[in-house]
C-alpha cells in the first residue's frame, strides 16, 4: 500500500469550475478569467506592504484547532495579509456556513456557487469548542452570503453566537454578516442572539459599488441595515469597512464617511485593497500610511467612536481592541 503522503493533492487554477465535497459545483477563487484579468497593477509593493511568512507555535495550534473541528476562517479564504499575527497571538475569525458564497464580489478570493440550501448543523457546536479550546474572551463570526437560504443564513447566525454563549458565557461576539438580501426581520434575529458588535461592510465609496461589489449588493442596503441596527439595538456597536486603492478620491472617502455618521455608525475601519488574484481588480494606488492617518482624522473629527486605519487592517484586524483610542495599537 502506498504511503498517503505520496498521493498528489490537486490544484484547481484560479478562475476555473471544481466540485466541492458536499456535491455543488464553484468557481476557484470566485471570479472567472475575464477581458480585464491581468491588468498590471501600480508600480511595486511598496515597503510598508511587505509581511512575515505565518509560524510559530501559536499559529500551528490554531490552524490545528480549525482543522480539527471543521471550521472554515476568513483568514484562510480571503488570503488575508494579517494571518500570521492574528493566528499567533492565538485568535481567528471563524467564518460560518461553508467557504462558497453565492456571489461574486470582484474584490473578495472567496470560491463562489450555489450551496443548495447546505449547512454544517454541527457548526454552532463546534464553534463554541473551538473558542472554548482557544480561551477566547472575543470572537469574530462572519461569512460568505447565503442566498440559497430563505433568511440568508441569519438563523445560523444566531444559533452559532447562543452556543457560543452558553459555554463561554464571558467571550464577546462580534458578528460581520452578509446583508441577508435587506431583510429586517432577519437582522434583527441575528441582533438579538447575544451580540456586542454588528458589522456589515460598505467595501467602497458608493460610485465603486459596482463593479467591485456582486450586483446584488448595494451601497444603500448595507446603510439600511447598519441604521436598522442602530435604532433596534442602541446598546449594540455598528461597523463597516472600506477597501482602499480602487480608484476612489479622497473628496468621495469624506462623503462616504459623512453618510455613515448620518446613520449613526460607531466604528469604521479602513484598509489597503490587495488584489488576491489577476481574475480580480487591480490595484489603482498605494495609499501611504500618512494618508491613512490623515482619513483617520477626518472621522474623528466627524465623531466615530472610533477610526481604524492602516495598510493592513481589515474589518475583524484587533477588533477587540477598537475601542482604545488608539488605532486598535497599530502604532504602538
């Protein structure tokens, strides 16, 4: 018998249709090879863009706590940049319901198809192990959109955050959740599961909206939704995130910050937009970091509780830190 190490794993190339093992069909990395793929992106890498490689103790145990109860991570799905510290430090964002979405957002290297209605009902459970095994006293819960599921996942939602709760009763969950196609009722579902953050992200300015966001998802919607959330739950923080380096200015960032006072948000993060692939958009700029702490300026001025901005952050990047005052530590 041969030695199971010896069997080729195989590669599916970006862009190209693969068979998950659940049965449905996908598309590798979400987006398709299109007439704009390959597009060069804007000089080099600069400096202040390049990370260490993932090792280390803490970050092999908790890629081994993933794997062992079946849980897929947005760390791992989306390529994020911050892996390695996160994972070291002993913390994830456990992403819910699968790793393929139903859309096809030209930002986002998540594989994309139609589940067909399937969920891992062991996943609350295993959810809560995990942030058990970890010690966690704040998790991230987020996800790919659902919309094979009449509510869009938000019962799944809530179920994984009450079993959380019940077996870690001190552990704060934040939750990043798909716009369950703008229904209310299902929001408010997920609101009040035992939540102490809800975000839903904004991804960019509202000219960009498309093409960088799935048709399906809109710039108002996602307002709506953080409004919504805001007068049912005032006890509850709201969040979004942008993406920078897609061609906004700096005249729409203001904008787009102004419309999100305007709903009462409390916490926005802002971050640099690196493309996962060739099939995705290219990158129009490199924002510095001095401008990055200049937009982190204006929304204080504008009165959010808190701006969290940088290169490398991202929605979930030291989420349980926002509040300090001090960009979540990054310049300490």
């Amino acid at each position: 018998m041969s030695d199971s190490k010896d069997i080729p794993i195989k590669v599916i190339p970006s862009g190209k249709k693969f068979e998950t093992e659940h049965g449905f069909s996908a598309i590798k990395d979400g987006v398709k090879k299109h007439a704009s793929s390959g597009k060069k992106m804007v000089g080099g890498k600069p400096d202040w863009l390049k990370v260490k490689l993932p090792n280390g103790k803490g970050y092999q145990d908790v890629k081994a706590n993933v794997r062992s109860n079946k849980l897929s991570t947005v760390c791992e799905e989306s390529k994020c940049p911050n892996i390695g510290e996160c994972w070291t430090a002993g913390t994830a964002t456990i992403m819910l319901m699968g790793a393929v979405c139903t859309r096809a957002c030209r930002f986002c290297s998540v594989d994309t198809g139609n589940p067909k209605g399937w969920l891992d009902n062991k996943e609350p459970e295993n959810s809560a192990e995990s942030v058990r095994l970890m010690g966690l006293k704040y998790i991230v819960f987020t996800s790919v959109d659902r919309d094979d599921l009449e509510d869009g996942g938000a019962h799944h939602y809530a179920e994984c955050v009450k079993a959380v709760k019940r077996v870690n009763p001190e552990t704060n969950v934040e939750v990043l959740t798909p716009d369950f196609k703008g229904d209310l009722n299902a929001l408010e579902e997920v609101l009040d599961s035992g939540i102490v953050v809800f975000a839903q992200n904004v991804e960019t300015v509202k000219r960009l909206t498309h093409p960088v966001r799935d048709p399906r998802a809109s710039y108002e919607t996602t307002l709506n939704l953080l409004q919504h959330a805001k007068r049912y739950r005032p006890d509850i923080l709201t969040k979004t995130s942008l993406m920078l380096g897609l061609g906004e200015t700096d005249e729409e960032i203001l904008e787009t910050m102004k419309d999100l006072r305007e709903i009462n948000l409390d916490i926005v993060t802002l971050g640099q937009y690196l493309r996962p692939t060739i099939n995705h958009l290219a990158i129009e700029r490199y924002v510095k970091p001095e401008e990055f702490d200049r937009y982190r300026q204006w929304g204080l001025e504008l009165g959010f509780k808190e701006v969290v901005a940088g290169p490398f952050v991202r929605s979930s990047y030291r989420a349980e830190r926002a509040l300090e005052g001090n960009n979540a530590g990054i310049s300490n």
